[in-house]
C-alpha cells in the first residue's frame, strides 16, 4: 500500500515568532508547490509560535500542516505552565509530537503518560506522532528491540485500530539525535519494519499498512532519500536540519 510520506520539522526550543515566519516564507517560496504533490511537510515550531504560523499558513493558503512539539493530556485545569491539547486543536494543529526521547529523559515523561497524551490528541481528531527510540547502551547489549516495541505496546494502550492507521510513529534512536551519528538505512529500516510487524499483531494487516513511521536521528538532505527509499520508513522527524536552507534540498530528496 502507498503511504504517503510525512516529513517533520522539530524545531525544539529555536526561532522566536518573528524567526519563526521568516523562516516559514522562506521555506514556502523555495519548495517547489508539486514537491508537495510526493511528501506532508509539517512544521513544529515552539508553542509561542503557534499562533503565528497558524495565521501565516491559513492566510498565504501555504501547504505546510501546523505541529506542536507536545502537549498535556487534560483539555483544561491546574497545570501551570502546561498546554491542553483542546487548545492545540482550537489552532488549527495537525500533528503533535508526543513520548521525544527529550521529554523523556528530561521531563520525565513515562509511558504512561506519554500513552494519556496519544489518546487526548486523538480525542480532539489531531495526528499524535508518536516517537520510540534505545540509547546507545541499550543497543550495544542487544535491547533495542525489546525498548522500542514496549514504548509502542504502551503507547498504543486503548488505542483502536482505525486510530492507530492515522497515526505517525517515529523511530528516533537517541544516540542519532543532535550527534551527527545516523543509523544505517539497513538499521534504521531493521527497526521499522520491527516496529510494523508489532503493530500487525496488535491491531491487523489493514493498520500496520496505513500507519506511517518515520526516521529520525541527524536527518539531512543528504541521508534523506536513502532512508527514505526504505521500504518502511515513511519519512523523517527532523531536528537541527530543519532550522537550516538544507530543509529545502531534505524535503526535495525525501520526495524522490
Ligand atoms: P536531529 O535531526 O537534530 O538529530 O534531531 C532529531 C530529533 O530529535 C527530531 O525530533
């Protein structure tokens, strides 16, 4: 089945608003509108952005899909600091990252958790990109399997098969994250077609062949189009390429 591919934009913490829609024109006018006919481009710039882009994409008609980097699991209540997903959804916000290895380690979110935010983003009809990944330590002792399918069984809890069909999974070994280090297309596509055959015995043949999962990891234009030629990798969730011109040659290669 053909999936469409879905490349990510992740800019973390970078570009204020100003920043923020410079960028997001710049980019516009040098992709070339049929690039989009082959590949999604979501754009996930900080919260404070948000609103910023929203506008932007909506008035200028632009095909970028509006992302967020993460979000809580309640529509409303005492969270300081925290953003509902309701008010993500109320943006106009397409895709939301949810479970980054960043989130994990740093602000401690478990599986759990991680799991409350997928089925919240679903509940407003927005697209959780859900992201699983090993350090290197668990890859050296032969973990990285047992690591990714768990935080994938865990994620998907209560989740329906149609549900899980719309959905992005992004595999994101975390020792390729920021280091320049990519696994190989032979790896990267080892670990996907893993990750879809667990989705094949818990949900069906229907939904492993819909759901789309991308690569990330020091994605950049020039790595884009081989790991992406792989036949279960749906994309890439990029990072620190995404805030450069090279995102521009990235999307291009990643359509093929
Ligand atoms: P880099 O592309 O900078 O390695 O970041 C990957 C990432 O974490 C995207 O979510």
């Amino acid at each position: 089945m053909a999936r469409k591919p879905l490349i990510s934009g992740n800019w973390k913490m970078n570009l204020n608003h100003f920043e923020a829609i410079q960028n997001v024109q710049k980019l516009h006018y040098l992709i070339h509108k049929e690039v989009f006919d082959d590949v999604d481009v979501s754009i996930h710039p900080p919260f404070t952005d948000i609103r910023s882009i929203q506008t932007l994409v909506e008035s200028e008609e632009l095909e970028f899909a509006l992302g967020a980097q993460h979000c809580h699991s309640e529509d409303t209540g005492a969270f300081t600091g925290e953003v509902s997903p309701a008010f993500l959804a109320k943006l106009n916000t397409e895709y939301v990252i949810c479970g980054h290895s960043e989130r994990r380690e740093i602000f401690g979110e478990t599986d759990e958790i991680v799991n409350a935010k997928v089925l919240a983003i679903l509940k407003h009809a927005m697209t959780p990109i859900l992201c699983c990944g090993e350090t290197l330590d668990e890859r050296e002792a032969g973990g990285t399997e047992d690591k990714v399918l768990g935080q994938i069984a865990a994620g998907l809890a209560g989740v329906s098969n149609e549900q899980i069909a719309s959905m992005v999974i992004a595999y994101e070994p975390i020792w390729a994250i920021g280091t320049g280090k990519t696994a190989t297309s032979e790896d990267a596509q080892t670990v996907c077609a893993a990750i879809r055959t667990k989705i094949r015995d818990m949900a069906d043949d229907v939904t492993a062949d819909a759901v789309r999962i991308q690569y990330g990891g020091s994605v950049k234009a020039g790595n884009a189009a081989e790991l992406m030629s792989q036949p279960d990798i749906d994309g890439a969730l990029v990072g620190g390429a995404s805030l450069k011109p090279d995102f521009v040659e990235l999307v291009r290669n990643g359509a093929g």
